[in-house]
C-alpha cells in the first residue's frame, strides 16, 4: 500500500483557512448516505467543534466496499482535497485515502444510533453521552470556564493551592460528611473525610501569601436527590488578604463577566447548538452577567419583600430564616428578574468562620442568586478576632481542638482577610439552559447512583 506523505493532522474547528488544500483528519462517523451511482457520503465529527464535515468517497477508494458498510460511532483517518461546495456554501473533503481506525463490533447493540436519545438515558451511559453533540457542546463551555478562570486569577497574580480531598475537619462545622475507612478501620488513626470545602486550608495560605485559590472536586453526603444537587461536583474557592466585603463583590462580578465574555466569544456555536436544543431563544441571559446586572440588597430588605407577597404556600416569613428555593425564583424571576447579591444574613443561619457585624445579629457574607439556577456564589469576611472565633465554635457545638490549627491563624499576626466559594456546575447550568445539573458533569455521582 502506497505510503502517505507525512502532512498535520488538522482539526475541523481549524481547517477552512486551508481550501483547495490535500489536509488529513481524523474522527468518528456520524452519520453515512451510500447512493447507487458509487459514492458515499459521510459525516464525520473530531470533538473540536459543534460542527461536523462531509467526506465524499468515490468507488475508486481502493476498500470502498468495506467502507460503505460502516455505521455510526467507527473512526476513520482520512487524507482529501477541502472544498467548497458552491450549491450548499459549506465545506467538504473529496477522499484520496481512508484508512479504517476502528470499527463497531456489533452494531445492533451499539447504543448510540444517530436517532433522538432522551437525558435520562444518555446519564446511563455517561462513558459514551459525550459522542452526542449536545454533550460535546457542554464539554467545550466547560473547558473555556474552568480555563478562563485560572487565566483571569492568574493574570491577577493569585497563586493556586491544592487544598487537601482528604480531611478531619469539617469546613461548614455541621455537614454531611463521606467517612474514609480502610477494611472497617481508621487508616489515619482518626476520623477522616472527603472534603466538603478546601476554605480554611486556603485561609492558612491567604494569610501569608494575600491571593488564593483552587479549583478542585468536594463532596456532600447529603440525601438530596434533586436536580441542583450531586454528592461530587467541582468549585472554585478563593481567598484574599485585606480584602472587604465591597472588594469581593466587585471580583466575583468581574470574574463572572469576564469567563461569561470568552464564552461567548470561543463556544458561539456551541451556545446556539444549546439554543435550539432547550428551546430559549436569546442569550439575553448570557448578556446580562457580561454587563454585571445585578441588584445588591440587604437580607432585611429581602424579608421585607417577601412578606408582602401573598402567593405563597407557606407565608410564615420572618427575620432569621433561610431564603428558599421558592423565594429565590420569586425574587429572581418575578420580582427583580435578574441576578442577587444578598447581603448581611443573620449569624445564627450561616457557617461559624463569618465575621459578625457591628449590630451583633447579622455577618458580612453575600449570596449570589441567578435566576433558574439559584445560589452560584457564596462568600464572606472571615471572622479574623480569636475571641468572636471561639464563641461562634462553642455556640454552634464543634470541638474547639479540632479547629486548633484554624485558631492559629487568629493567635499568630491575625490579618483581615474574605473569600467565597462558586459552583461550577451551576454556572455551567445557567449558561446552557440544561435543567439537571447531572447532565453539565462528566460522571455525575448523586443518591443511589456511583457509576463509573
């Protein structure tokens, strides 16, 4: 067999620019039309782009009568002449060579014909979901956040930190905690767990090196089985010295915006793909976090609010209790219609490590609320006075020694310092309309359900 002549390899996203050009791809066929006069046409996809390529394969194709057979999910390698069809204004490839990488045992039981495949059967099969183009789309904008938020804090000069999986203490002081265990017993002479939160090792590093973060998996062992929660997920936590309650409303607005602005601009396509799937007909969504059009309001203010409105199942609103997911959609689909930033909650519903105000109810914390998805950014001054530590570790009953290392950071050169967590999936759900947040994950793990 004639050697080809060594040429790149391109990708489908890449190669108009080389037209009327021999250029070699390769990818996986989507989709396959064999006519009577000898030719085939076949579409093929590389994973670098929502969009596909027609291969035109002529019967002079010295294993053309092997090709024709093929189906749906087998992978080519493919040496051709780019073309533009003048008809059609789109580009294809004329074949001088195919070459069959791999082909599909049995294509009877393979479960990705190229017919209509529902979520929920697609979360089955979570290994093979991202050879659909609505999982390759989602894919893509996940890649262009996580990458363009560890570009933004880069360029701000924030250093990463790997905060630990693996811990004895639990961040949020009353969570649902995975335990670890080697053969029934304790591997770590102690009691240990995954993680819920990376904060307060981030905390340790913030206090001698000004600017954290990290982008890392936690986990909840919460018997939540809805459509915003998972058992694993992925966040981005940030920790800054001398940093204020306005400073870190301002960074989580600029971060949001500038990650929402190169989505736009990289995974356009990819967007609209998702557009036309969820049946939403603009990014005015999109848009209006780009433009950072938000209201900040004070807890207080909400309450008020909400205890005018009479439409409620349960109407016993009052100062001291949780915003919840039905007052979220209130305030952000009905009321406001646009995103939240909440301010100053009462201490006694938020995590010990809050600073308490000056009026002694409330702490220096901010929730962002967006519509359809709720609470993506939780944040706050830290409590950074060793005796209001104490009290808020006794007050909500955890173990004082447990936390001796978090009390160090008080006792030794304590400094001001704020921080806030965001939710990757969730903004991956805003972006792309998707309405399970098993679905903007790669492996989700959730209740009665760790596969993969």
């Amino acid at each position: 067999m004639k050697k080809l002549s060594i040429l790149k390899l391109f990708k489908i996203k890449n190669i108009k620019k080389y037209k009327n050009k021999t250029i070699i791809i390769k990818g996986w066929i989507k989709t396959q039309r064999n006519s009577k006069i000898g030719i085939s046409f076949i579409d093929i996809n590389d994973g670098s782009c929502i969009e596909n390529i027609q291969i035109i394969i002529k019967k002079n194709i010295k294993n053309y009568n092997k090709i024709i057979k093929l189906t749906s999910g087998c992978s080519l390698k493919i040496k051709g002449l780019l073309v533009k069809n003048k008809k059609k204004k789109n580009y294809e490839i004329n074949a001088k060579y195919i070459k069959i990488l791999g082909n599909i045992k049995n294509p009877k039981k393979y479960p990705l014909s190229p017919k209509y495949h529902s979520l929920e059967f697609l979360r089955k099969i979570s290994h093979l979901r991202p050879r659909t183009k609505i999982f390759g789309a989602i894919t893509r904008i996940r890649n262009n956040l996580i990458f363009n938020l560890h570009k933004y804090l880069q360029k701000k000069k924030f250093l990463l930190i790997n905060t630990p999986i693996i811990t004895s203490l639990d961040t949020e002081g009353h969570s649902k905690m995975f335990q670890i265990k080697y053969d029934n017993n304790k591997f770590f002479n102690k009691k240990s767990y995954l993680s819920v939160s990376g904060q307060l090792n981030l905390e340790s590093y913030a206090c001698s090196l000004s600017k954290v973060y990290n982008i890392g998996p936690i986990f909840r062992a919460e018997n939540s089985n809805t459509k915003k929660h998972l058992s694993e997920f992925w966040m981005l936590e940030i920790e800054i010295a001398f940093y204020k309650l306005n400073k870190i409303i301002k960074l989580s607005k600029n971060i949001l915006s500038y990650c929402f602005k190169k989505i736009l601009k990289n995974n356009e396509k990819d967007i609209y793909y998702l557009i036309n799937f969820n049946k939403f007909y603009n990014i005015e969504h999109i848009n209006n976090i780009i433009e950072k059009k938000f209201i900040e309001i004070n807890y207080y203010e909400i309450i008020n609010i909400l205890k005018k409105e009479k439409t409620f199942k349960n109407n016993n609103i009052k100062w001291g209790i949780n915003i919840s997911t039905e007052y979220e959609k209130f305030l952000t689909e009905k009321y406001f219609k646009c995103g939240l930033i909440i301010k100053n909650y009462p201490k006694n519903i938020k995590p010990f490590y809050m600073k308490i105000n000056k009026d002694n109810k409330t702490v220096s914390c901010i929730d962002i609320i967006l519509p359809n998805i709720g609470e993506i950014i939780g944040g706050s001054v830290r409590e950074n006075r060793i005796y209001n530590l104490d009290i808020n570790i006794k007050k909500n009953k955890l173990n004082k020694n447990k936390y001796n290392w978090y009390r160090d950071l008080r006792k030794y050169g304590t400094i001001p310092h704020s921080g806030f967590g965001l939710g990757i999936e969730r903004i991956i759900m805003y972006i792309t309309k998707m309405k399970n947040i098993r679905d903007v994950i790669p492996f989700p793990k959730y209740p009665n359900y760790s596969n993969f």
